[in-house]
C-alpha cells in the first residue's frame, strides 16, 4: 500500500514473465553450447578425414601382424562419416530451435501460450543426443586413428593401449558432464 491507502502492483506478473523469459533463455544458451561445440567436433572430423591414412611418411605402423588393416581403415572412414552425420544433425536442430524462440512475439501473455515447451525439450533432448552420438562415434575414430599410427589393439603394445585409455575415460565422463548439463536445461 502507498500512502494515499491505495494497493500497489508489486509486478507479479511481470516477475512471471521474467522467470518465464530467463527459462527461455536458459535453453537459448543451452542450444548456443550445442552449437559451438558441433562446430569444433566437425572441424575435427573434416580434419580427418582429410587425412591420408596410406600416406607412407606419416608414421604409421605399416608392416608386421600390428599394422592396421583394411578393416580399420574403412571402420575410420565410417566413424568419421556418422560423426559428421551427428554433429549435422544436432547442429540443425539447436539452430531451428533458437529461431523459433527468436520468433516468438514479445509476450503479453505467459511465455508458455507462445512457446511449445514439449517440443522445446524434444528438440533440446535429440539434438544432445546428436551431440553424444557424435561424440562417440568421433572417439571411435580416433581409436582408429591410434590403432593405424601405433599398432593394432590386439597386439598389446604399450604406446596403443597408453594413448587409447585416456579416450575411453575421459571421453565419456566430459559427456556425461554434458549430458548433465543439458538434462539440467531440459528440466528449467
């Protein structure tokens, strides 16, 4: 109340809308981090696969049962291929879903009569999971990728399984960080 006993609007509706806009603007950044990182990871997997594998002064371990075979050659290809295909994908769709916020007419009424929330949230879930796919699949490469430069695997060599442990470790947990993360923008 003011002075003169007249009720003041303490902007209810307005903080609503606030909090509304600010939750929006949540799954904005969280779309623009998607976004960002695909761009890196498709800059790796053009990289690669411009590499020549069969290049004969790149190093790689050419003769002898731990020299990378065809089968691990064309495995490279296909990871960097369905890498590519999910990072394009996940990319896609973060951008048509910040367009469509971006469309959105200023609200006088709450954000929610505007925005589809469910769709929001299915779109925000498969371009992570486009995000995570590619992630994996690009991990996949790069096994590959030691397995040519270094040796097969299954020959035991200390240098392939030093280089390959820290990318099946720390790959998965920075994901599952991520996946925490957009599980959090997910529920905003």
């Amino acid at each position: 109340m003011d002075e003169g006993g007249q009720v003041r609007h303490t902007g209810g509706a307005s903080a609503y809308n606030q909090s509304r806009v600010g939750g929006t603007s949540i799954h904005i950044t969280a779309l623009d981090g998607i976004t960002n990182v695909n761009s890196l990871f498709t800059l790796a997997v053009f990289l690669g696969l411009a590499w020549n594998p069969y290049d004969p002064t790149d190093g790689g371990v050419s003769v002898g049962d731990c020299a990378a075979g065809p089968h691990i050659l064309e495995n490279l290809v296909s990871f960097h291929v369905f890498s590519f295909a999910s990072f394009l994908f996940s990319s896609l769709v973060a951008l048509c879903l910040k367009q469509a916020i971006r469309l959105v007419p200023p609200p006088s009424r709450p954000l929610t009569d505007h925005v589809n929330r469910a769709l929001l949230r299915a779109g925000i879930i498969a371009s992570a999971i486009g995000s995570v796919l590619g992630c994996g699949f690009l991990m996949m490469a790069l096994v590959n990728v030691v397995q040519i430069k270094l040796g097969r695997l299954g020959c035991a060599s200390a240098a392939t399984i030093g280089a390959i442990i820290p990318l099946v470790t720390l790959i998965p947990i920075a994901m599952l960080i991520y996946i925490g993360v957009i599980f959090y923008a997910f529920t905003s």
